[in-house]
C-alpha cells in the first residue's frame, strides 16, 4: 500500500519528463519547418508545454507540503521537481531566443543540435521512470551515464557551432553572429538542465544506497 502511495510522486516526475519530450520533439519540428512569419503562432503552442511543466511543479510543491511522508527526502524531491522545471523552461527560451533575435533562416547546426535535445530528453524520461526502482534498480545507473554521455554530445556540437559562427560569418553583419552565439548557448543550457536531473538522480541514490 505504501508504494501505491508513492505513485503520485513518481507519476508527477514522468510526467514532466514526458512534457520536456513533447516540448523538444516541438522545438525540432519549429526549426525543421521554420517560418518566420509563423513564430507568433508556434510561441503560443510552446507555451502550452512550459505552462504544463508550472501545473505539474505546483501539483508536487503543494503535495510535499501536505504529506508527512515522502519515498525520499522532501528537500531532495522538491530539487528534482525544479530541476526538471527548467528543462522545460530551456526548452521554450530557445524559441524565445529564435523570436527575440529576429532570425530569418535557421542554420543546420541548430537543427543537429535540436536533434540532441531530443535525444537528451528520452534518456531522461527513461531514467526517471526507473526511477522509483532507485533501492534495487540494476539499470539506474547505466540510464544517469546515458543522460551524461547525451549531454556531452551536445557540449561538442556547441563548440563546434559556435566556432563556426564566428569563422564562416566573416563579413556578414555582426549582430547576427551575436544572435547565433546566444541562441546555441540556450540550446546547450537545454542539455545542461537535463544532466542536471541526472545529476539530482545520481545524489539522490547515493542518499539512499
């Protein structure tokens, strides 16, 4: 009866993983029809996703403060919840970035790096939902080195990116460079967010191990 108690906790957290899926598998359609005079409307449709994120955060918020009792340590699981706040708020920054910079096309690069995001995100959900077998798992582990080696990918492609912003834009006006600088750095943020609930992941085993 206990662990079915438990099913809200580990439920609310997939479910926000599910959400940072949804949100990058958007974000990677956005870019790969990308249509400038469309961003007003696929903002909005981003949105829905990071407003999601903010319902299931206040459902767990308000849950930790009601309940006596939490599978793992409270502190530790509201850590976790925000963690993965943030991804999703990455997530829809890019677009905002995208929106703000007034970009006209969208460079391969940032299409590739959309591609690891996605990528990131699945092996974050996935590891969230072994999660609640963290006590005896034999797969946890190898899931949060997963999420590691996702993240890593993206630390290359964003060297590489910005690197070439800088070199191949010789010439061109430099306002643009400085807006790709900004919009890899929110792509690389994004992965970032999701190593770091790996991160909370892994602490939180080493806890209760």
């Amino acid at each position: 009866m206990a662990n079915k108690k438990n099913d809200f906790y580990w439920n609310n957290y997939i479910s926000a993983a599910d959400t940072a899926c949804c949100a990058a598998d958007y974000l990677l359609k956005c870019l790969r029809e990308f249509d400038p005079e469309r961003l007003t409307e696929v903002l909005p449709e981003m949105h829905l996703f990071e407003h999601k994120g903010d319902s299931l955060r206040h459902e767990m918020t308000e849950a930790l403060a009601k309940s006596f009792v939490t599978p793992i340590d409270r502190e530790d699981m509201a850590e976790l919840c925000q963690r993965l706040d943030h991804v999703i708020d990455s997530i829809e920054e890019v677009l905002q970035a995208i929106y703000i910079n007034n970009v006209a096309k969208i460079t391969g690069e940032a299409i590739r790096f959309s591609e690891l995001i996605c990528n990131c995100t699945a092996k974050m959900k996935a590891m969230l939902t072994e999660l609640p077998n963290f006590r005896k798992s034999e797969q946890l582990h190898k899931l949060i080195i997963d999420v590691n080696a996702a993240e890593e990918e993206c630390d290359v492609l964003y060297l590489q990116s910005a690197y070439s912003c800088r070199k191949n834009w010789d010439g061109k006006d430099p306002l643009d460079v400085i807006a790709w600088r900004e919009i890899y750095s929110a792509l690389e943020e994004c992965a970032d967010a999701c190593e770091d609930v790996a991160d909370t992941v892994e602490a939180v085993i080493m806890k209760n191990s």
